[in-house]
C-alpha cells in the first residue's frame, strides 16, 4: 500500500474522452447535460459533481507543415482534468462532518453515506472540482478510485486512457518520472513545456500532476491555488478583535449608561 | 451497547487519538469495507463491438447479471485500454433505450405492436417463402440462374463471422438471393 | 487515426516516443494532425496528385528500395507495345470503350503473355461483379508467362513506364492543385523517403477517408507503388493499413454478406460467363502459380461444408444450386430497384442505411416500396422507423396512411451476450464469450438465422423443384443449448474450419484441402482457427513474443505480417538486423523467425522458380514473396482486375470545383454515377451554385450512424449536436457566426448544423483560387437521446468501378448562414438553391 | 453535362502576401478582443471562443459558485443578530439594565437559537443527516467550529430564555437561577463568537471577494449583527436605552468604515461589491446599516423627545434591513465573485468588467 498519485501528460492525450467515460461507467455517473458548447470539442466544460474526469481543448492556430505535435507548434492541445488530490486539501479541511477524508493512497475521498451536503467543501476547493448534486444533494468529485485501490486496481480513467497519457503510480516515483518526461520534452524542443503540481503554494503540491504545453492558466490552472485554511489565523483574529469589541462597547456602553442613571 | 456506539462516535476517537477528523479515524464501516462493485465475479473475456481495432474487454458479470465491462490489460492490440465508445460498453448492453420485444408494424398501421417472438419467426419465415416462391427464376435462355431479386439483404460488418456465415449460407447458397450486401467495399 | 482509432493509435504515440515521425494527410486539422510531426492540408480529392508526387519524387531522386523493387515488385516486367498510357490519351488507358464505358484489359497484359479472349467476360471484368471477385492474377492460367528486363532499363518495362507516368506529378502541381505549399511538400517527402530502406520502414494508415472516392481504389494503387518502391511490404513497420470502422468489417468480407463473393474471396459464379459447369468455372478461375493454383480445392471444400454429402462429382457438387449474379446486386444496385418497386423484402442486421447511407432520402423513401422490411438491432434504429419518425414523413413525402410496408423490429443480443468472432483490421479472429443472456427476447444472429433456416428447410422439405435442391441439401444440423436454443457457434466456427471426410477430424491448414469432395471448409483461409477439438484458436489468450503470437488466430496460418517473406535478402537473410522478421534457417533448412513465414516452411531461398512452367506455390521458387501473386511479386502495374486503369491518376472527384489540371479527362471514366431523378449531382467542374467542397468524417466520440453511441449518454453528452467546422475566412464570406446554424444544400439534400468557426480548418489557394472546405460528421438522425440532421443526405449514390463505393470525402456544397426550413417547406428550399445561378454572398 | 474540357493553362494568381498578414493580424485582433478597431473591417468570422493566456479557459469560471440557497444569509442574520443580542442580555443583566431588556434581549437570543439550527438544516443536501455534523469537531473547520458553537449557544440561550420564563410565570427557584445565570453566561460566552463565526466561515474560502476581506469580515458581520440586535431591542420598546443607543451608533460607526474601505480600493477582486446585482446589494446594505442609522441616531440625539424618538425607531429600522440585506448581499458577492474567472488565474481585467449577473 503506497501513496499514488496521477501524472496526466497532455503531450501524449488524443483528447479522445475515453476517461471521461471510462470514469462514469465505473462510478455510475450520469450525464452532464446535452447541450453543444462550441468551445472546440469540449461538451463538458469543467469537473463537477456529474463529470469527474474532463478532458480540454484548447486550440491555437494550426500552421501546415506543422503537426500538433512539432516542437515549434502547439496547435491543438488536450489535457485530461481531474480532482488534484492536494496535499492540503481545502475541501478535506472545511468538512464539518468527517465525510471527506484522506486515504491510505493519499487521495481525498467523499464518503457518500456521511456527506449531509453542506456544501461547504464546494467553496473551499481552490480547484472548483468539488460539487453538490443538486438532484442528490451530496457532494461529489473523483473518488481516486478509492474502491479499486483497496485491491490494488489502477484507477478506471488510467487504466482506459488509450495512449497512457494518464499515469498512475506511486508518488514520489511519478514525481521523478514528470520531471524526467519535462526535460526530454524541453530536449525535443518543446520548450513551452511545464510541470503543473503546485508545490510551492500552500495546497502543497497534489495527487494529480499534470505535464502541459505553454501556459498552465491556458488549461485553467490557476497559477497560486491556496487551500482556504491559510486564511484562518487572520479570519479568527478578526473575529477575536470582533468578540472583544463587542464585549466592551456593549460593556462601556452598559456601564456608562447604568453611572448616568446614576445607579 | 452505549460502548459500542460511543466508540464508533468519530469525535471520541478523536479525542483519544488527537487526530483531526480528517482520516481514519472518520471512516466509516462502509468506507473501510469498500470493495470495487466487481470484486469476487466472475469474468468472461471479450472483444469491443465498436471498431475494427479489434480491444480486448473483460466482462464482469454476478448471478447472470452484468456488472462492468473494461479493457484487457492481457490484448496484445489493446493493454487494457478502451477509446470512448469501447468505455461505453457496459451503457450499452443495459440502458433502458435497448429493444427486448419484437415491434410489428401493419401495412398503413400508425403504431408498433408487440407480437411474440416465435409468431414473429413465423411470419417472416412465411413472408420470405411466399416472395422467394414467387420470384425465384430457376433458367434464364436455358442457363442455370437459381436466384431471386426480389429479396435483399443488408448488414454484416457489426456481426460475427459464424453469423456472417449462416446468413450467406442460408440467404445465397439455399434460397438463391443475390442482393446481399454489407458496411464493407472491398 | 487517434480520431477513430484512438487505441491502435496508441502503438503510434510509442513509435513517435521512439522517434518516428508522423504525418498526417486531411484537409483539417484534426486530433490526429494534433498529435503527428507534420500536418498536410490536401484539397478533398487530391489524393493521387499528392500521391504521384511522393512516387515521382521517389524515382527522380532515386530514393527507391533497389534490391527490393528488382526482386520482389514488376518492375522489370515489359508491357506490351500497344499499350498506351493516359499521358498517350489524355487521361484514357488504350482500350477504351466510350460506348460501353468500359476498358478492354487486354492491352495491358504483360507481353508475352498469350491473349485472355477466353469467350465470357474477362474475369475481374464483368459488369455483374463488382471487382470483389478479383482477378486470379495476371489473368488466370498463364499468367506466368512474360517478358521482363532486370536492368530496369527498357522502355516499355513496368519502371520505366511508371516514370513516365507520374513525369507530371512535381512539388509544382501539388502546390497547385493539393493546396499544399512545396516547402511542406518536399518536408514530408523527405520525411516519409528517408524512412525507408533496408534499416527503417515507414507504413500508410488509411479509413475511409482514401476509400470514399469514385477512385478510391486507386488511391490505395498509389499507396501501394509508394509502398512498393521503398520496399516497405511485408516488412516490420511497413504496410498499408486500412483502418476499418466495424468491429467484424474485416470480417464480412473474408466470409462475405457481399453478393459477388463466396467466403475467402472466391467468385460468385455470374450468369452466363459461369453459368454453364464446375470445370468451366474453375478453369476461368485458377492460376496456374501461386497460391490461387488450388483455387478448386478451396471452392469445392466450401460447396461440402454448404451441401454435405448432397454435394457430390456427379452433381458437380451442386454449383448448379448457387445462385447466379445478373448485375449489380450491391447495396447500391439493389437499392435503386428497390426504389423502382422491384422489391419485396428486405433484412437489415447490425446496420443503420436510413443514416449510414448515401442520399439518405432516397434510400428511405425505396424502403417504402418494400412488402416486408426485417430489422435486427439491439435499438429502433432510424431504418426501423422510417415509416413514421423521418425527415419524409415530416415533409410530407411519406405517411403511414399511405404505406404497405409491414416492418418486423427484432431486438439483438449484444457482444456480450453471444459467442462468436469477430475479424479485426489485421485479419485477427478472436472469440467472444458469451456472458450472461440477453434480455428479453433478444437474441443473437446466429439464433435467428438459425430458426429461419429451420423453419424454410421445413417448408422445403417436401417440395422437389429444382429452386429448392440446394436448400433441402443445405446442412443445417448445428446442436442447440437448452438455454433459448441457441445453436453452438463454435460448430459452426469448425464448419468455417473444415473437416476431412468421412471421419470427420477438423482440418489443421488450408493446405490439407482437396479437390475430390474429400474435405469441406467453409472458408478456406480461415482454416487453422480450429484444428483440433477443443482447440479453438480464435479463442486463445496467451500472447507471446513480438507479434503476440497466442492470441487469436490470424489468416492466413496466424501470419502476423502478410508477404513477410519480403522482410528477407533473396537469399533469406534480413535485410538489416533491426528489421528482421522471418528468414532461412541454413541450418535446420526451413524459414523461421518472429512471425509465421507465409511462405513455403522448406523451400529454400536459392530454390529456382519455374513460373513458365511450372505449377502452384513450388514454381514461384524460393525468392518470391508474394504467394497469391501468379509472378509472385508485387505489383506497380496491374496488368488486370481493374476497371479503370493499371495505373492511378489524377481524376477530379465526380463534383469538384476544380478542372482536372492533369488530362481532358476529368472524372474516372469508369465510375458510375448513378444518375437519375432524386440523384442529380452539381455541374463539374465549378458549379456556381455550390461553390464550397464538402467532406464527411465521424468522430471518436460516435459509432457510425449512431444506435451505439447516440442512444447512450455518456456518449451522446460529448458530442450533443451536428456541427459543421468551417474557417475563420469562409465563416467571413458565407456571413456564418460562430455557435449559429447553417444550412448546406447539395443537389440531393438539405440539413442544417451549428457553426463552428475554426482555424483548424483552412482556405486553400488551388490554382490561385480560394478553396474553402466545408467540416461535417455525420453521426446524427432522428432517433437516440441527441438527435440532428443526417449529414448523408447530402450524399449522391455513386460507385467506384471496382468495389461500387460511394463518394463521400469529396463533393460540393452550398452553405448559408442560418437554420433550413422544416416540413415540406425544406424541400421547396432545396429546390431553389438548385435554381440559383450565382452564388449570393454577403 | 460533360467531363471532357478544353485544357486549362492558367498562370497562377498568387496570394498577396501583405495582404494575407494584414488579415491574419485582424483576425488574431478580433479573437483576442472580440472586436476589431479598424474601420470597414469585418474580422473573418470572430469573435469566437480561444484559450489562452489571456482569455483562460474559454472564460470558463474555474471556481464553483456556492451551492448555498437563501436560508444561509438569512441564517448569517439570525445568528449574528441573536448572538449580540445574548451578549448585550448578559451584559445588561449584569449591569443591572432594565429587566424588559434583558428579558427581551434573552428572547432575541433564543428565538435565534431556534430559527438558526432550523434554516441550516433546511440548507442541507440531505437534512436528515443534520447531526452527521456532530460526527466530529474539527477546529480547522469554521463549519465544524461554527456547528458546536451553535449548539451551544443555542442550548444556553435556549435554556435562558426558558429559565428566565418560567420564573417570572411560577416564582424563583434554586434550579432555575442556576439554569438562568449558567445559561446566561454560556449564552454570553458563546454568542460572543457566534455572532460573528459567518465572518470566519465565509472569509477562509476560495472565493476571492470572501478571502480577500477575511480580516475585516467577522468585525464587519459582528457590527451588522449589533445594528440588528440593537435595531431590534429598540423596535420592541426598549428606544430609550442610551447604551444600545451608544452600541447602535458604533456599529453604524464600522459599518460607515467597511463602506469606506471597500470603495476607496479599486482590487478587481472587490468588483462584485460594487458591480452588478451584488454590488448594488452591498451599497444598500451598507447604506442601510451604515451611513442612515448614525445620521438618523446622531439627529435623534439633538432633536425634542417625539422626533429623537421616531427618529431611534427608523434607525433602527435601517439597522435591521441593512443587516438583512448586507448577509444576502455577500452571499450574492460570492458568487459574482466565483464567475470573475480571471480572479484564480490571476489574469489582468480587460476594458470591460465581467459581471453580467
């Protein structure tokens, strides 16, 4: 039992949607919504209670004699989102019920028998995965593949996605592996290539990297995410400072008043 | 009995672990008995019906029912991998759109009616006989034509070949029907 | 490629991980060209020009595979003095028949081979058949006999005049006509030149986008010349692959639902040229060389398996009970007489023609001339329901009121509910397992013919006419299981197999098959999937090695690469250790290596041929990889078999906007319009009224006509709604807005989709005018949980000369901004877009 | 019609290439843009949607919008208003206030310890699964921490109000002091954070207009709640109280402050405090609990005794409304907040504001 992660390499994604359904197959999820979006060959639009695998499109200006796939071009690019499974985990943090919690994996699991839908999760998520099931009522995102983890099964996005684009395995070994696939890609000339695993921010890096060309906000990814919990300490000052006031304003306010009534 | 459920109160395990309610200690019995719906059934291997790829699937099934049909990490074409349409393998063999009766539709009829499958053989067997009878041309100038064309047949490139097989033995060989064709050019 | 074959494309995505290069060949940008090295924006249509130029710029600068095109192609073969060439004719093979619009072939025989005037049609040549039931070989007998020049050097040998022939075909002229720049021309021809030799390979993927062409299959001639001349067949990394759409279409052509073939590729006897006896029929059929040389072992052990021990010498083994081919019996063919009511019945199984097929309206409205119309799906698919649910009866052309047809919906069984096999894009047969039964009363094909049979035999039973010989002799016996008494498939697997007689044991290999009515085999290169009882290969899943040996059961004898003994020397060695696949075993004294050698296991490479003589494999000798082949080479030049020429060249699609730049000739002669009322095609070339070229394509997220993807939502959510793609300039010049409707109108039909504005799609300069392509998947129809316009209908019924397909990549349009009309009002649209003259821009 | 043609032999036109530049340049311009500046010019069929650096993800919001419906503000009221309201009872009660509004203050308090409970359930997915709330206490979790706040503010003050009830009907008893004066001071120890936990629970999120305030907004919602509380003691009859006179005036005071704050910066992540729907509703609740109360209470201070009193009585008004309006407000703000997609991808705001409601 090791702590795994995702490293989905939009370099390698045919943008062909077989996680998307791959996922729902396995987790009974319904469909999203029939309706055409005309942002490119994305109907889906972002992750959310019913979508939990999603994969973008982000087209650019294709030039002939230059393949997608040319370092010198990056004409048409597909990459596979997922709940980022963060370090430090807003959504994990925020749950008043202990729904939500970490596995052994190291992913974030909602448990569905527990989840009240409070929704809370749903605004502490610096990613919007996290979503409430309006018909249902609970929250709901990637589940990691949390049921086929516990018998050693490769989650059911990665183990469809045809040209291996997504990547499932132990963390710190796919870590290398990213690092390693960035610096034979930047050899091949595709120097607009980048690592998207927020270390350096206070989610603290995630169970989902992603391996991108050209600028991560293009997929958006937001270039800080902060898990919500950094903003405590000044939220409960605040409201320390808050509480004190108005136990002395009420305070002064009482005693001045009862002194002038001369009491 | 108050033990019992004081100990499976996540907040008393928090309290003696110190831990922050965001791990185990908030699992529940389902959470810590989770299995993946397929485990323990029985598979049987398969091939995807989409394209001509030819993927490898695993087909899981309990009690005769499906549960989940996914790749075959064993096919040396596929590795376990499914496009879109192959992942969609398990929606559709079950959802609910799937015909399960035989609809009979009356000349100038405005509706389908369901009739029973083994009246319904019946009647095409005796349609098929009626027309072939009538228009089956046994010499043409003396020569040897045995065919009729007053029958066609359509359909093939989503079958098997055991199926491909019956229908032109059956259709071609017996019956003497020359309009058969398929998806493929070839 | 990763459009519709998003897993095969997998081992593409590990070759260019690995350095290989890819090129991707489309007039738009697509997920492919997202993830190849070199994106080729070809003008729909041009292929052959585009082709020719790679094959040109390979002999002009010497790029070709020497060794390999000397030893194992025709190219020393010396072509007969009156042959004439389209550079000759403008655009016309010598012996063209204007009256007819036919070729006589006969001038493109080797020379030295004695004349074909065998009294019937020329065999590959008949009008009734289709092209399936291909020509033998260099036309039966003696095809051996010619003529050759090693050197390469005479003028009228196959090189020579292949030089000469694509003389026109420069980097100038594609730039021209393709509208693909020189710069990107010459980039991919370095690129694909420069992998080929005895080091590298390079292979061709190809789907219907190269064979819906009224020349199709001469575009895939041309890929095969290419090919060719680098050496690049029967090689590790090489070949030509058709990336084929169904799960069994492969399949449904090697055990046919075609009416012009039998299983394996063997003929259907057509009336009057094989009307008369067996010995005839065989006669006309059999090479004397190569592998076709047991053409009558292989069609009397298939007439066994069909009649059993009714089939006898004395009857010829009932040939007088298979039914005789009069005409063009192709979906086609029998439809347009389905549409002049010389129809009564009908069966569709797994098949959606009322979407899939071209001129959708027309199709459907001769399905209302039907008596009877039997569907078998596992949906009420768009033909099921043609009667009340389509865009007819919604115009007013058709109403349930009016219509006789009765219409039977049998519900199927699904893959996993049946036994059977499928044979994928590489000729491998693997077996399903049945899992769990079928709902309801659905119920696999094989259970359905089945009982049909059962119940006809019956009715047959007492009757003695002639017309009921072969039915009453059809062997029928399979055993049922209790379970809905369905039949037991892997018996009839082993029936495909063969057996010999009369004990019955299964045959391990077509080559135990005999000519006396001693074996039956219901298709002979399928024998060997079953060669032992309980021995289903089809069925086996233990891969091993490179090819994946253990899995499944590749024809012919589970070889991998066909012709693989083209992967070696002459001599039997590879041609370089990192491409080595199959070679000469000096020491043990046969072939061996990583894959199956489709040769002869014991004949050693120095064995001398024998091709004038000499007769079967044997007398190709022990350098000759082409087994089926009479010569035993590959071939540049097709002496016969094809209908419209020996050698592909440019012809403009059957309704382009451009002249054909290359001969008077602008279309495939031979291609048959089919032209009629509700058939009409626009002007060519450059019809004012539809100015814009117009491709069809699927998409990964849909199946086809769309009753297994349209009616499942995880599906149909991803792609929700007909669009059509268009550039950011024709999208300016037809006044379109982005995520707005459009209507395209071609003279057969009219459909509306929504707009999508793209650079991946881009306006061509073709001759220094802009071309501009109109994007169209064609998934949608009426029924399913997304519904949409049937692309199809925009489609004319044509066919290819050869294998009578359709023109689907390549045709014009007109496209105006906003939604078309609904009812009967749509087709008093169509009809004045066809009167228009100019075209009307904003 | 005919295949055969006479033989075309054409020069060429070649493509004007500073021509083509020139068009892609607009084009590129008008996809980035969505408008073009030249005159006469139409962009060949843009505007239509990009990704990129500057457009995102074709502008798809990468937040979620809060799935919270109106009982969450309405309970932000409630609970701020019932919160001060125990601490200004408990306060008053210990300094020996006038016992109408202690009394009065202790029924704000436990009406709110009521109704709060009530509206957070019915804002539930599943609100049946309510006390799965009390599975855990996670202090990293203002939810979690507002929760056991909650229940025991609401138990105190509950059992206040209730004490306090029954001895006033049935005479004074040793229990019931003890009840009253322990839940008094529960009541006060808890309503201190409760009446201002909203602030905390909004603020540590990732919305961008909740976090980018989290350190003013539990002293903003505390004040709002004052306003209330004090709005709604004196619309019970207690307008003669200086001391809520002087607490009303002060929270008017921080009201006016927040206002201030907010629309002195011009951070594109306050945008929805100032555009659209939710900055209308802003600018009226802070209006309301701002600006109207201090004038109304400052006028009432130098006017004879029947105008001061009818002008006590609509502050106190507007107190209670801006109070009200300002929790819908915010909520409202969260979600503006949420669509600004440049917001998270820390992209520069174009020309025009992105707040179409």
């Amino acid at each position: 039992m090791s702590v795994t992660a995702f490293l989905t390499d939009s370099t390698l994604c045919i943008g062909c949607k077989a996680c998307e359904v791959a996922c729902k197959e396995w987790n009974g999820v319904g469909e999203d919504g029939l309706d055409w979006s005309g942002f490119s060959y994305d109907n889906t639009g972002s992750v959310g209670a019913s979508t939990w695998r999603h994969v973008k499109f982000v087209e650019q200006t294709p030039e002939p004699g230059f393949g997608g796939n040319a370092p010198e071009m990056n004409s048409w690019a597909f990459s596979s989102d997922v709940c980022k499974h963060c370090e430090n985990a807003g959504c994990l943090e925020a749950c008043p019920t202990g729904s939500i919690v970490r596995t052994e994996f190291g992913g974030v699991y909602v448990q569905p028998d527990i989840c009240n839908g409070c929704g809370y999760c749903v605004v502490s998520c610096p990613f919007g995965v996290v979503e409430r099931n309006e018909q249902d009522g609970r929250a709901f995102k990637c589940t990691f593949c949390y049921d086929r983890q516990k018998v050693g099964l490769v989650p059911a996005c990665a183990k469809a996605c045809p040209t291996e684009s997504i990547q499932f395995g132990e963390i710190g070994a796919l870590r290398r592996k990213a690092e390693e696939r960035l610096a034979e890609l930047r050899g091949r000339g595709m120097r607009d290539a980048t690592v998207y695993d927020p270390v350096d921010t206070s989610v603290g890096g995630s169970h989902a990297m992603f391996i991108v060309r050209g600028d991560p906000r293009t997929y958006n990814l937001p270039p800080k995410p902060e898990v919500p919990t950094i903003y405590l300490k000044k939220a409960w000052a605040s409201s320390a400072i808050a509480a004190a006031l108005l136990l002395g304003g009420t305070l002064v306010a009482f005693l001045a008043d009862g002194q002038r009534n001369g009491r | 009995m108050l033990n019992d459920l004081l100990s499976r109160w996540p907040l008393i395990r928090q309290l003696q672990t110190g831990a922050d309610g965001t791990g185990a200690e908030a699992m529940t019995e389902h959470t810590r008995n989770l299995r993946p719906k397929h485990y323990g059934a029985e598979v049987t291997r398969s091939i995807c019906p989409y394209c001509g790829v030819g993927c490898g699937q695993l087909v899981y099934h309990r009690d005769g029912k499906l549960i989940s049909i996914e790749g075959d990490p064993e096919s040396p074409i596929s590795r376990g991998h499914l496009c879109p349409k192959g992942a969609d393998t398990y929606e559709l063999h079950t959802h609910s759109g799937r015909q399960t009766k035989v609809k009979y539709r009356r000349p100038y009829s405005r509706r389908w009616e369901e009739i029973d499958l083994e009246s319904a053989m019946d009647m095409v067997a005796d349609r098929l006989w009626d027309t072939r009878d009538r228009t089956f041309q046994e010499t043409r100038h003396g020569a040897s034509l045995m065919q009729t064309k007053a029958i066609g047949h359509l359909g093939g490139a989503t079958l098997d070949n055991e199926e491909n097989y019956l229908i032109k033995k059956l259709f071609s060989a017996g019956l003497g029907m020359v309009c058969i064709s398929n998806q493929a050019r070839i | 490629m990763a459009e519709n074959h998003p897993v095969g494309f997998q081992w593409v995505i590990a070759a260019r991980e690995r350095g290989a290069k890819i090129i991707h060949v489309d007039p738009r940008f697509n997920r492919t060209s997202a993830m190849a090295d070199i994106w080729v924006p070809l003008r729909a249509g041009s292929d052959i020009i585009f082709l020719g130029a790679l094959i040109h710029y390979v002999l002009e600068n010497k790029k070709e595979f020497r060794d390999y095109v000397v030893n194992y192609t025709n190219a020393s073969t010396i072509l007969r003095d009156d042959f004439r060439d389209t550079e000759d004719l403008d655009g016309l093979f010598s012996g063209w028949d204007a009256d007819k619009k036919k070729y006589d072939p006969e001038t493109w025989l080797y020379k030295g081979a004695p004349s074909k005037d065998s009294g019937g049609e020329k065999a590959g040549h008949s009008d009734a058949g289709g092209g399936h039931g291909k020509d033998r070989g260099g036309e039966a007998e003696d095809a051996g006999k010619f003529e050759a020049d090693p050197t390469l050097e005479h003028p009228r040998c196959v090189f020579q005049v292949l030089k000469r022939h694509f003389s026109r075909y420069t980097p100038q002229m594609v730039e021209r006509y393709c509208g693909v720049s020189k710069e990107v021309f010459l980039k991919t021809a370095e690129a694909f030149t420069s992998a080929s030799g005895p080091e590298k390979t390079a292979a061709i993927c190809y789907a219907v986008g190269w064979t819906q062409h009224s020349k199709g299959v001469q575009i895939i001639r041309a890929a095969a010349i290419l090919q060719l001349l680098l050496g690049n067949i029967g090689r590790p990394g090489g070949g030509i692959l058709a990336l084929r759409g169904h799960a069994s279409i492969q399949g449904s052509t090697d055990i046919p639902t075609l009416y012009d073939i039998l299983p394996g590729y063997l003929p259907m006897p057509v009336f009057e040229a094989d009307s008369h006896n067996l010995k005839d029929y065989i006669k006309k059929h059999k090479a004397r060389t190569g592998l076709w040389a047991n053409f009558d072992k292989y069609f009397i052990s298939l007439l066994k398996a069909y009649y059993g021990e009714a089939a006898n010498a004395e009857n010829e083994f009932g040939f007088n009970w298979l039914p005789r081919v009069t005409g063009d019996h192709s979906h086609f063919g029998y439809w347009l007489e389905m549409a002049e009511g010389k129809m009564e019945g009908l069966f569709v199984m797994g098949q959606n023609p009322a979407v899939g097929a071209p001129n959708g309206r027309l199709e459907r409205k001769a399905l209302a001339k039907l008596k009877w119309l039997v569907v078998r799906d596992m949906v009420e698919t768009e033909t099921a329901s043609f009667w009340y649910d389509s865009p007819e009866t919604e115009r007013g052309e058709l109403s349930p009121d009016d219509l006789a047809t009765e219409v039977f919906l049998f519900p199927a069984a699904g893959t996993a509910e049946k036994d059977g096999t499928f044979t994928n894009t590489q000729r491998l047969l693997q077996y399903r397992n049945q899992a769990v039964e079928p709902p309801g009363d659905a119920r696999s094909e094989t259970w359905f013919m089945y009982h049909l049979g059962r119940r006809l035999k019956e009715k047959a039973k007492n009757d003695t006419r002639p017309r009921n010989g072969g039915l009453n002799a059809l062997t029928w016996n399979y055993s049922t299981r209790v379970e809905h008494a369905e039949p037991d498939v892997e018996e009839v697997l082993q029936e495909i197999n063969g057996r010999s007689l009369p004990d019955g044991k299964l045959l391990e290999g077509f080559k135990a098959l005999k000519n006396d009515g001693s074996t039956t085999c219901g298709c002979w290169i399928y024998s060997g999937v079953f060669p032992r009882p309980g021995e289903n290969k089809a069925n086996k899943r233990e891969p091993k090695g490179y090819l994946g040996h253990g899995w499944g059961f590749a024809w012919p004898n589970d070889c991998r690469i066909i012709y693989n003994r083209a992967s070696a020397r002459p001599d039997g060695k590879p041609w370089s250790e990192r491409k080595k696949l199959v070679w000469w075993d000096v020491e043990k004294k046969h072939w061996t290596g990583l894959d199956t050698p489709d040769f002869e296991k014991t004949t050693p490479p120095d064995a001398k041929e024998n091709i004038h003589r000499g007769r079967g494999v044997e007398a190709l000798g022990g350098a000759k990889p082409f087994i089926l082949h009479p010569d035993g080479v590959g071939w540049l030049f097709v002496a016969s078999g094809l209908k419209d020429g020996p050698l592909p060249t440019h012809y403009e699609a059957l309704e382009s906007p451009v002249s054909n730049p290359l001969y008077a000739q602008q279309t495939d002669p031979a291609a048959d319009k089919k032209e009629r009322p509700g058939n009409e095609y626009a002007a060519s070339p450059a019809d004012p009224r539809f100015p814009y070229v117009l491709t069809t394509y699927r998409l990964t997220e849909h199946h086809t006509a769309g009753g297994m993807s349209r009616t499942l939502s995880h599906l149909a959510e991803l792609q929700p709604e007909l669009f059509t793609e268009v550039s950011p300039e024709l999208a300016a010049e037809a006044g379109l807005e982005h995520g707005d409707w459009a209507t395209i109108t071609t003279p057969r039909g009219i459909v509306e989709a929504r707009v999508m504005v793209t650079r991946r799609m881009r306006a061509m300069w073709v001759d220094g005018r802009r071309i501009h392509h109109v994007g169209l998947p064609y998934h949608w129809g009426y029924r399913g949980l997304v519904t949409g316009d049937i692309a199809n209908d925009l489609l004319s019924i044509s066919e290819e000369p050869n294998v009578r397909i359709m023109e689907a990549k390549a045709l014009v349009c007109n496209l105006t901004p906003g939604r078309r009309a609904c009812g009967a009002a749509a087709l008093t649209q169509l009809a004045a877009n066809m009167k228009r003259t100019s075209v009307s821009t904003k | 019609m005919s295949d055969a043609k006479a033989r075309v032999v054409p020069v060429g036109r070649v493509p004007d290439s500073s021509a083509e530049q020139r068009l892609l340049e607009i084009r590129h311009e008008a996809e980035r843009r969505g408008e073009v500046k030249a005159i006469g010019i139409r962009p060949s069929g843009a505007p239509f949607p990009q990704a990129s650096p500057e457009t995102g993800y074709y502008g798809i919001p990468l937040l979620k919008q809060p799935s919270w419906t109106w009982e969450v503000p309405l309970y932000f009221f409630t609970g701020g208003a019932a919160g001060a309201a125990a601490v200004m009872g408990a306060i008053a009660d210990y300094t020996g206030a006038d016992r109408k509004l202690v009394r009065d203050a202790r029924w704000i308090a436990a009406a709110g310890a009521v109704i709060s409970p009530a509206l957070l359930v019915a804002d539930l997915g599943r609100p049946a699964r309510f006390l799965n709330m009390l599975r855990v206490f996670k202090p990293q979790s203002p939810m979690s921490v507002g929760v056991w706040t909650l229940l025991g503010f609401s138990g105190a003050a509950a059992a206040t109000a209730f004490a306090g009830f029954l001895a006033e009907r049935y005479g004074p008893s040793l229990p019931l002091r003890i009840v009253e004066n322990a839940g008094q001071a529960a009541s006060l120890a808890f309503g201190l954070p409760f009446s201002n936990y909203t602030g905390v629970l909004i603020g540590a999120t990732t919305i961008p207009v909740w976090n980018q305030n989290v350190g003013e907004l539990p002293i903003h919602f505390a004040a709002s709640g004052v306003g209330a509380a004090v709005g709604l003691l004196e619309l019970m009859g207690n307008d003669r109280s200086r001391a809520l006179q002087a607490l009303g005036m002060g929270a008017a005071l921080f009201e006016c402050l927040e206002g201030l704050r907010s629309e002195s910066s011009d951070h594109s992540h306050l945008d929805p405090l100032k555009h659209g729907l939710s900055g209308l509703m802003v600018r009226t609740g802070g209006v309301l609990s701002g600006p109207v109360p201090f004038l109304l209470r400052a006028a009432s201070l130098l006017g004879d005794k029947q105008r001061s009193h009818e002008f006590r009585r609509w502050a106190a008004m507007a107190s209670v409304a801006g109070s009200l309006v300002t929790r819908f407000a915010w909520v409202q703000a969260g979600h503006a907040s949420a669509r600004q997609w440049r917001e998270p991808l820390g992209i520069a705001q174009g020309e025009k504001p992105e707040l179409g409601e």
